[in-house]
C-alpha cells in the first residue's frame, strides 16, 4: 500500500491553512479571517498533490482564474462566487492556476469551535457543504454587500484579545453568516427555475425510467440517481425540497409504492415475490414500508381491490 502522505497533503489545523498559503500565524487558534489578497503573491507549486483538510471553510473568490477540482468535477472561478468545504473533503489545483487578480475572503475554522454549541449538530444540514463546486453560490450585490457587513463584525471580534466572550460572539455571527447563506441558496433555487425544474424533469424521467424496468432490480438509491444527474444527493435534495415539498427518498418511495400496487393489482405474484421484484431482500421490509405509506399491508390492498 502506498503512503497516504505522499498522495495527499493533510491541513488538520488552521495554522497548517495559513503556513499553506504563505500567511501568519492565525490570531485566534480555531479560526482565521483570510483576505485573499493577501495570497496573491504565492506561487502554487507544479506538483502540488491533492489537499485534504480537516476543517471547515468558506468563502467568496473573485478573478481567479483557471481550474479549482473539487471530487471529479471542476469549476472556474472567473465570476465572483461562494462556496463550502467540510472536514474530510479534497480539493487540487490545476497547475496553470492564476492568482494574480485574486479577491475576496476565505473563513476557516476548526470543527472544535463549534463543539460546545448547538451549531455543531446544526452545521450538519446546511447541505451547501457537501455540494460540488460547480453548484456554488452565486451572490446578487446586494447579497455579497450584507455579507460583508457581517464579515466585518467576525473581523472586529478576529482581531480583539481573545477573552472569555470571544468564541461565544465568533460562534453566534458565524451563524447568523450560514443562516443568511441558507437563505441565499433557496433564493438560488426559486430564481434559476429554468435550469431546476429542467433537472426536476430530467429526474423524473429517470425515476419513471427505472421503475418501468420489468424483472427483479435493485431497490433505488439517492446516490444512483444523483450520479446518474451529475449533481451531489445535497444538491438534489435541497432542489426537490425547493420545488416540490418532498425529499429526494420521498420520491423514490412514491414511485416505489406506485409500482408494487400496480405489481398486486395486475399480477398473480405473492406478496414476497412482489417484495423480491421491488428490490427488497427481506419481505418484511416490503410489508412495513407498504403500510407505513398506504396504511395496508399488501395483502390487505389487494383484498380490498378486489
């Protein structure tokens, strides 16, 4: 087996962030406030190997220009964007990155700020990290001005002597910073309607597609359907939410429950065969989640159709 440390470099702090990008010792030791600016004059060597860090960032780049990767996709951050990474994520940069006209800022910070607080349960659903790159977040000026602000107030706390208030005030506006974030993707949602009901049709297509598949098949997961879209399951969940209420495994289990009474009212097949044709490897599953959405076992249904 090959040495990790020799295909990946690992930043499990935010001073392995900011000695990564040529910069100071951060002032506070869970967080830093990066001013990209400041990076400009680092050069991004021709070997760098992919980067994996344990920490959370966020940011909005401006006039970068070439190829960021992100999992198996890319984007390019000509446009003025922000984007999220979660602990654990890999990110690489394309060798003919140019940093030169580079802006913005970039908030990092360690999971171990948020672990007395609420927020550490919380951050989990805010789906926006662990979309792909290529589904960042595209900013109005008025959007990117009210962020700003709030980065000025993290900035003003960022720079003060740290005393006992100083992470309770860090964690409460980095909140309020995530929370407008939310509100700014769900605006994403509703006004780039085109482009997301053209993905909400492209899967139900695909939904009607594979439940019309005739034999046995594997029960449906969001991630097939995902990959199959070249979206994140975040990303089509959070879409499918926006425009229609219901979940992504919501769908599937419509779809799927639509099919097994078309399978009990037109087949001669047993409850378990019908279960085993769904994709179900334990009948009993089949029965629960048939009455858990109809409020009738299978073979209660098929009586009553009859």
């Amino acid at each position: 087996m090959k040495n990790a440390s020799k295909e990946f470099l690992v930043l499990n702090t935010v001073t392995d962030y900011t000695r990564f990008c040529g910069l100071p010792a951060p002032a506070h030791p869970l967080l830093t406030l990066i001013d990209l600016e400041q990076t400009r004059r680092n050069v991004l060597p021709p070997d760098l190997p992919p980067v994996v860090q344990q920490l959370y960032t966020v940011w909005v780049k401006k006039n970068l220009k070439g190829k960021v990767h992100y999992g198996h996709q890319s984007y390019d951050f000509g446009e003025g964007v922000m984007g999220f990474m979660a602990p654990g994520q890999v990110s690489a940069f394309d060798a003919t990155l140019d940093i030169t006209q580079l802006s913005g800022w970039m908030l990092v910070f360690h999971p171990d700020l948020l672990r007395p607080y609420p927020l550490a349960g919380k951050i989990a659903g805010y789906g926006f990290f662990s979309y792909q790159v290529h589904e960042a977040l595209h900013l109005s000026a008025q959007e990117e001005n009210l962020l700003d602000g709030l980065l000025a107030v993290i900035r003003g706390e960022y720079e003060r002597p740290i005393d006992a208030f100083s992470q309770d005030v860090l964690v409460a506006q980095l909140e309020v910073l995530l929370n407008y974030a939310n509100r700014f993707y769900h605006r994403q949602f509703l006004t780039r309607r085109t482009a997301e009901h053209d993905l909400l049709s492209r899967f139900e297509a695909q939904v009607t597609a594979y439940f019309a598949q005739t034999g046995e098949a594997p029960l449906p997961t969001v991630q097939h359907f995902a990959d199959a879209l070249h979206v994140s399951p975040a990303y089509l969940g959070d879409m499918l939410r926006a425009l229609t209420g219901q979940s992504t495994q919501q769908h599937l289990h419509h779809a799927l429950i639509e099919k097994a009474k078309r399978l009990l009212l037109t087949t001669s097949l047993s409850i378990n065969e019908t279960a085993f044709q769904l994709g179900f490897e334990y009948p009993q599953y089949f029965s629960r989640l048939f009455k858990s959405k109809t409020g009738l076992t299978p073979a209660a249904f098929r009586f009553s159709a009859q």
